[in-house]
C-alpha cells in the first residue's frame, strides 16, 4: 500500500479500497471526501495508527478539535525513513475551523503538529496560508476528489426526465450555510418556473417546521427526512435540473461534488470544489438567482455548463488526477 488515510480516534472503521471506487452499494463508506484520498490510490482509511501499513510510503493524518493530543502522538509513531506524513483539518469550513483553533492551548498544539509533520494537505484554497502560518513547511491545495472517470459512479440522467430544484444545504443554526436564505429564493424559484423543490430535512421537528410552513404556500416543495443511503441520495439529486445552495463557508464543496457524479449543474456555493468545477465563489445572491433562472429555462445553456464542469473536473478533481498528484508526495 503507498497511501493511507488516518482519523486517529475517528468513528468511522477500517477501510481498504482494494477495488479504487468500487461499485455504488459496497460495504463500508463511498469513496467520497477524505476517504476518497485513500480510494484513488487503492489505499486505506484508518483510525488507529497501528493499523496503519508499514509499506504507507505516504500517510495523511486527519486533525479534529478533539484529537489533536491523539494526532501528534500517531505522527510520532508513524513517523520513519523514507515515509513522508501530511495532516488536514478534517472539518474544514470556516466556522468549522474556528470552533477547532478558537482557543490557545489548540493553536499551539496546532502549530506543534504542523512542525511535526512534513507538510499540510489542504482540502480548500483558503487554509493555505493558514497551514504556513502554523509552520508547515510544505503545503499542497488538493481537492478531494471524486470518481467522475469511474463509469459506475455515473448517475447521469437525460436532461428530459429531469426537473426542478434540489437544494444542496442544510442546517438552519450555522449562519455561513445560509440554509434560509437558499430556501427562500430556492421557494420563490419554484413558485416562478412551477417546478419542484426537494429539500432534505436533517433537523428533525425544528427543521420540518420551517419547512412546512413554506410548504403551505407552495405544495412543489418537497421534504426529504434524512438520513439517506448514499446511492439514494445521488439517485434522487439526479432527477433534478440542477443543485442550488448559498453556502458560504469555504468548505471542501462535497455537495458540488455530487453534483459532479450527477452530471448537474451546482449553483451558489463557494466550496472548493464549486470553485474549481464549476466556476463559484462569492458572487451575490442575487447574481446567484439570474444563473439559475438561465439554467432552468435555458438547455444549451445548461449543457454547456454540465460539459464545463465535466471537463473541469477531469483535469482537477477526477480519481486519476488527484493519484497523480498524491503519487508525488512520496519519497523520491
């Protein structure tokens, strides 16, 4: 194995992705956001340092609010010659990171493992600098990737079985979502092209509430309770014309990410992904709005975007792309 990931503490088990993307359905998680690291090298996805193989040329250490003890000790117990080892912040938006270095004894611990380690590996553009400033003395700007050039995580549906809004945020309570904001113009789009609105409800009855409430002026929304199986959840974005959101918070952008694998086009976000995909960023809601009235009532218009986008994310962020990358950071 030349790549391992490592959540040391985290919850999720044990993965090795002997296949790469594997199929839709496999036990275990997809190969998505971080654990898609691991899946595009066929490597692994640990959570104790351990179990971590001795031929990893190459092991990322993922950083929590509440591992950060756990992740300095594991980099000393992986650390040997010739093994390069990278670390990420694991959550990685804003508010995110805030609430993770929002404290001094953390920072310093932070700054500690960044020394420690041979160099940063960046999920989004704007945590950088902020990895250099902690002393990291490599830093690498690399997307998580997604299986865009693996047939079998090709939801593609025809551009005539597909209508209507679904809705990438949620989280009513973090203001950098701008969940309400989204819905609202997301319900006012609705309402002007008379087509559906899938909104997934993951705050239970507080959430609901909300949504039922707009739903009594506009029966085309549509509540979807969460959880959902991944499969099912990529199945039901498919259907739609395109993926709307205003999420501000700088996140690795796994939403548009989906939207890659759906073949859609993602509105209003400016994660990195929404960045480097499909050409977001910080562009106001109300310019926001007129892409999606154009992308709603206009088909040239919306395939160039999804051919855009596709080409976009084969040369930055497909599986193949990012191993190449990945492959580099190993000893030379």
């Amino acid at each position: 194995m030349s790549f391992a990931v490592l959540n040391p503490g985290g919850r999720d088990p044990d993965q090795v992705f002997v296949n790469g993307a594997g199929q839709p359905g496999d036990a275990g998680h997809p190969p998505v956001n971080y654990h898609a690291y691991a899946a595009c090298l066929r490597g692994g996805f640990f959570r104790d340092e351990r179990r971590v193989p001795a031929d990893a040329a190459v092991v990322l250490v993922l950083l929590r609010r509440r591992n950060l003890r756990q992740a300095l000790s594991a980099i000393e117990w992986l650390r040997k010659p010739g093994r390069q080892i990278f670390v990420s912040l694991k959550e990685s938006g804003t508010h995110q990171v805030a609430e993770t270095l929002g404290d001094v004894s953390r920072w310093e611990l932070f700054r500690e493992i960044c020394t420690a380690a041979d160099g940063a590996l960046s999920s989004t553009q704007g945590l950088v600098s902020l990895y250099r400033a902690a002393g990291a003395l490599r830093v690498e700007f690399l997307p998580t990737p997604y299986p865009v050039d693996v047939a079998a995580w090709n939801f593609d549906v025809p551009l005539e079985k597909r209508r209507g809004i679904f809705l990438g945020t949620r989280e009513f309570g973090i203001p950098t979502r701008n969940h309400l904001a989204a819905v609202v113009l997301a319900d006012e789009l609705s309402r002007e092209f008379e087509c559906p609105l899938a909104v997934i409800n993951s705050e239970g009855r507080r959430g609901g509430m909300i949504l039922k409430s707009l739903r009594r002026r506009n029966p085309l929304i549509y509540l979807v309770e969460a959880p959902l199986p991944y499969v099912n959840y990529l199945r039901l974005m498919a259907i739609h014309r395109l993926v709307w959101q205003l999420d501000a918070s700088h996140v690795p952008g796994q939403v548009a990410g989906d939207a890659l694998l759906c073949r859609m086009p993602c509105v209003g976000g400016n994660g990195a992904i929404d960045r480097v995909a499909f050409g977001g960023g910080d562009a106001s809601p109300e310019a926001a709005v007129r892409r999606a009235r154009e992308l709603l009532s206009d088909d040239r218009a919306w395939s160039v975007a999804v051919d855009e986008s596709q080409r976009n994310a084969s040369t930055f962020l497909s599986f193949e792309a990012v191993a190449a990358r990945l492959a580099a950071l190993g000893p030379a």
